[in-house]
C-alpha cells in the first residue's frame, strides 16, 4: 500500500544553524581538515580590506600633505604586499571550496539515491522519478551553493565588516554610528522579505519537480506520443509549466532584489548624515582630510561585505525550501523490514504456500483470503481475468508489499522470518516488459557479478538462446542494449532477461507474461528456454496464453482476488467453471482467427 504523503516541514523547523549543523554531520565532518584550511585563508583574505582602509590616513595625511618620503615607501610596499596576500587567500580558499563542494554534493547523492532506494515499493507510486531526480539533483545543487555561500559570508565578509566597522570606530565612534542609524530599521522589512522568499522559492521548487516529471515521461513515452501525434499537446504542457517556472522563479527574485536594495537607500542616508557632521568637523580643523578618507574608505569598502550578507539571508530562504523536500525524504523510513534475528534460507527447491492472505491498496481490495500451495521444484500456473491479483501475488513473494493479513511461508517459515536480501536471493523473476539498462548485454546480465568465468558464461549463453543472435549485433555481448533495451527486439530482450535468471541459479522462478508480446517464432524460442530454465525450480507462471501452461503440475485459478479452484489442467477442464469457460473463449477465438 502507498504510503500516506507527510507534510514538508514548517518554516520554523529550519534555520542557518541547523542547516551547517546537519551538513556538518552527515556530509562535511570528514572534509574538517580542508574547510578549516578554507576558512583560515578566508579570514585571512577577509582582514586585508581593513588593513588597506588603515593605510588610507598615513597615505593622505603623511605621504600627500607632510610629504614624507620614508612614509611614502612604507604605505606603498603595504599597500602591494596586501595585494599579494589578498591574491594568494582568494585563489587558495576558492580552489578548497570548490573542492569540498563537489566532494559534499557526491556524499549527498549517494546517500539520497542509496536512502530511497531503501524505501518500500508503494513510495514510488506516489512520487513520480522526475519529481525524485529533481531532488537529488537540483535541490542538492541549491543546497550545496547556499551552504558554501553561508560559509563564505561568515568567514570572509563578517571578517571584512567587523575589521572595517573597527578601522571606523577608531577613526571617529560618532561618525561610524551616524552612518549605521538606519540599520535596525531594515529589521523588520527584512524578516517580511524573507518569509516572502521561502514561501516562493518552495513553489519554484515544486514546480521544478513536475517540469522534471514531465520531460521524464516525454522521453519514456516518445513512440506513443508520435504514434498518436502528440507532440504539440506535449509541448504545450511543457510550455505551461515553463511559464509558471518563470513566474515562480521572478517573484522569488523580487525578494531576493529587495534586501540589498533596502541595504542601499539605509547607506545612502548613512553617508548623507557623515558628509553633513564629519564635513563641518574638517571645515573647522578638528579632523584631517586623511582621517575622513580613511573612514570614507572603510565604510565604501564594508558596502559590499554588507550587500552580500544581505543577500545570504534571501539565498538561505531558497535553500531552506530545498532542505524541507530533501528531509521530508530523508525522514521517510522502509516499513517491510528484515527480522532482528533471520532464519536462515532453505537450501534446494522449496514449497511455497499463501495461507488466508489479503491484501488492500488504500480502499481497493486486491486479495482476499488467497490460499494456494506450490510444491516444490515444480510448476504452478497462476490463472485469471485481469485484475484478479495474480501479479500482487508476486509482489507479496518477494515482501515488495506486505499483506494486511494471511502469512506467506517457504517451506515451513514464513517469509518475514527471512532477512530480505536472502528471501529476495530465492527468486528469479522474469516478466512481459524485460527490464534492461543503458548498459552492454553483458552489463545487463552479469548485474555487477565478477565471479563469472567466460566458459560458464557462454554455457548460459547458449542454453537462454543468446547465442542465436549475438552475431548479428556489431560488437557481440558489449553491444549497448540501449535505453530499456531499445536496441533489440522483443524477443531479444526476453532471452536477455532468461540468461540473468539462469546466471543468478535460485532455487525459485517467477515468470510473469514472459512470452504474451512475443511473436509465434519468438515465443517458441523464450518457451524452449524458459523450460530449461524451470527445470529443477520451484516455478510460478502467470500466463494470459492458457496453452504455454498445459502441462503445469499445478493451475492456481483467481478471481477477484480468491483462488477459486486449483488443480491439473484435465481435471480442471473436467471439474467446468472459470479455467474451463477461459479455455473455451481462447479456443474459440483461436479458430475463429484461423477461420479469418
């Protein structure tokens, strides 16, 4: 059952704090030496702005006015060596950021992507993979530009506003407090401001979600969408969200714009109330032309510090939309999980049993009190109109959904007694729709194992009926199976997906529609290879086709999510009812097709 959808958390659960603390800890504890190493040289590089503003008064006041040649030297050489110094920090801490950027960014993924494939089944009926891949590509990207930004800010420009305010503050406190009186009025337009942005860079970020939904959908779906000329109506749904994008985007640019610009007019008046006191002060005599240069100096060069701090508080509202969908993730958690103390696994072909099992997907009931039995290392067919839970019956197998009620046992355990990864290590599965990666052949068959020696290889090779066509295909088993295995055909793809199941040799085999899209040559090839590779198994078929399951030792029939009969085909057909009349219509239909 999908899982209910949790609400992203509220504004007042996020702050800068428990942003860098929640970094520090999962993602950049193990970077420690190199983010100190950052923030050393930006401090470093942050300092030197109030040492040039110092130097400005000796420059004006000794070097201009007194003409003092030793003086002159000695603010010349600061002045340069500053220079070096600044060069130096800036290049060093941005090549160390960058670095722990991207090593961050990749720790994020991987414990997003590893995170969410842990979680059951039913989550990904309910978020689209677009959606998915927006968060952990784009809102990962958010996050991880705003952290180091955040970092930045504190570590350089506070450096540089603090040592600035200082050189200020010692030249004249009154003209320094002159110029700041409007700060605290920027308060509350601020907070206004920022409440704006989070709500706005939220939407924009949901809005990012569905316009990688939709692209996802275009490019799986593109030969329906040609086939049924729907390119435009594609096109202008894509054009739609592009469009609410924008706005979204703009608006949260608007608030994004403002805080500066409220930083801008509060300096202005600022420096209108210095230039008014400070000037009458130097008309007087009480304070030197190099003394106002200076502080005007230090004051010019705290603007831009002060700007970008400014905008770090509009920046940390964008990212902190990011934060809430990424934890809203991050705080799901699988509910099929493996026991605290695993039975150990059967060894050889075991019995498969469903005793009473229901199972319900929101207020839809899919199974209802199902009970079968399927000896073992034989073959039981699963049979029934559409609908009538046999594929849900496969998914209860494997624990990828658990039932509301009834147990499903292997040999006497029941399957939640198995850790999941051993239960799983029972199966096989092969269905209608081979799922293939963007891979090789080989890729896609070996799945990652390197135990596999090229004799035992091409033994599978052969008996799956691989071999047939690998050398019609330019580069034989490295050939690339394309996009969902858009290279081959039908039939090639099902043979792919039987060699996997051979390769992988358990002791149980699920094959789902694995022969209804084929054509009447391909089918009879797949069936050659899908009794090889039954034999021995402990085999569930569901099968559309009544003839592929004839000779099966046993036929579950369903209906409406019952087993309402079980048995051998001859008795079936002699005991009448559902299996009988099925039988029939696709006898009938058949002769009728031959007829045509």
């Amino acid at each position: 059952m999908p899982p209910p959808v949790p609400k992203p958390g509220s504004e007042k659960d996020q702050s800068a704090f428990k942003l860098f603390a929640w970094l520090w800890r999962d993602y950049l504890r193990e970077h420690k030496l190199l983010l100190v190493g950052a923030v050393v040289l930006m401090m470093i590089e942050g300092s030197m702005l109030a040492l040039i503003s110092r130097l400005i008064q000796p420059m004006f006041d000794d070097v201009f006015s007194a003409g003092d040649e030793n003086a002159l030297y000695f603010v010349g050489f600061a002045i340069m060596g500053i220079f070096f110094v600044r060069a130096l920090t800036s290049s060093g801490q941005r090549i160390l950021m960058a670095l722990i950027k991207q090593l961050a960014a990749a720790s994020m993924r991987r414990h997003m992507l590893r995170h969410l494939m842990s979680l059951d089944s039913g989550f990904f009926q309910i978020h689209p993979p677009g959606q998915l891949i927006e968060r952990v590509q784009g809102d990962v990207n958010v996050i991880n530009s705003v952290w180091s930004s955040l970092l930045t800010a504190v570590s350089r420009d506070l450096v540089s506003l603090i040592g600035l305010l200082a050189v200020a503050l010692w030249i004249d406190w009154q003209w320094t407090l002159i110029a700041i009186v409007g700060i605290p009025l920027l308060i509350m337009p601020s907070l206004l401001v920022q409440a704006y942005i989070r709500r706005r860079s939220r939407n924009a970020r949901e809005i990012a979600g569905n316009v990688s939904t939709r692209l996802d959908e275009v490019f799986h779906g593109i030969n329906p969408i040609k086939l049924n000329a729907l390119e435009t109506y594609q096109a202008q749904r894509y054009d739609k969200l592009i469009r609410k994008g924008v706005k979204a985007s703009m608006r949260t640019s608007y608030g994004q714009a403002a805080v500066p610009a409220l930083i801008d007019i509060m300096t202005g008046i600022g420096f209108l109330g210095v230039m008014l006191y400070g000037g009458a002060e130097i008309i007087s005599g009480e304070k030197t032309n190099g003394e106002f240069m200076a502080f005007f100096t230090a004051m010019s060069l705290a603007f831009d510090p002060l700007r970008r701090l400014g905008l770090m508080s509009g920046q940390w509202q964008m990212a902190a939309a990011s934060v809430e969908r990424l934890q809203y993730v991050l705080n799901l958690h699988p509910t099929i999980l493996s026991p605290a103390q695993p039975k150990t696994v059967p060894q050889g072909s075991p019995k498969i049993a469903l005793e009473n099992v229901s199972l319900d997907y929101g207020e839809l009931p899919v199974l209802r009190g199902a009970s079968f039995t399927a000896e073992a290392g034989k073959t039981t067919a699963l049979v029934g109109a559409s609908g009538a839970g046999k594929s849900t019956v496969f998914n209860v197998l494997t624990r990828l959904v658990e039932p509301s009620a009834g147990t499903v046992r292997v040999n006497d355990a029941a399957t939640t007694e198995f850790e999941l990864a051993d239960l799983r290590g029972l199966f096989s599965v092969v269905t209608q729709d081979a799922a293939l990666f963007d891979e090789t052949l080989r890729d896609n068959i070996l799945l990652g194992r390197n135990d596999v020696d090229e004799a035992h290889l091409k033994s599978v090779l052969d008996a799956a009926h691989v071999s047939d066509f690998l050398p019609s295909l330019i580069d034989g088993l490295d050939s690339p199976a394309g996009p969902r295995g858009s290279n081959l055909s039908g039939g090639q793809r099902q043979r792919v997906a039987i060699a996997r199941a051979l390769l992988r040799d358990t002791p149980i085999l699920l094959l789902d529609e694995a022969t209804s899209a084929l054509d009447t040559k391909s089918e009879a090839i797949v069936q050659k290879a899908l009794e090889k590779l039954s034999t021995g198994r402990t085999t569930l078929v569901i099968a559309h086709r009544l003839s592929t399951i004839r000779n099966a030792d046993s036929i579950v029939v369903m209906d409406q999510g019952r087993v309402v009969d079980q048995g051998d085909h001859d008795t079936l057909m002699a005991r009448g009812g559902i299996y009988a009349d099925l039988h029939r219509l696709q006898f009938s239909q058949k002769e009728s097709q031959s007829d045509a």
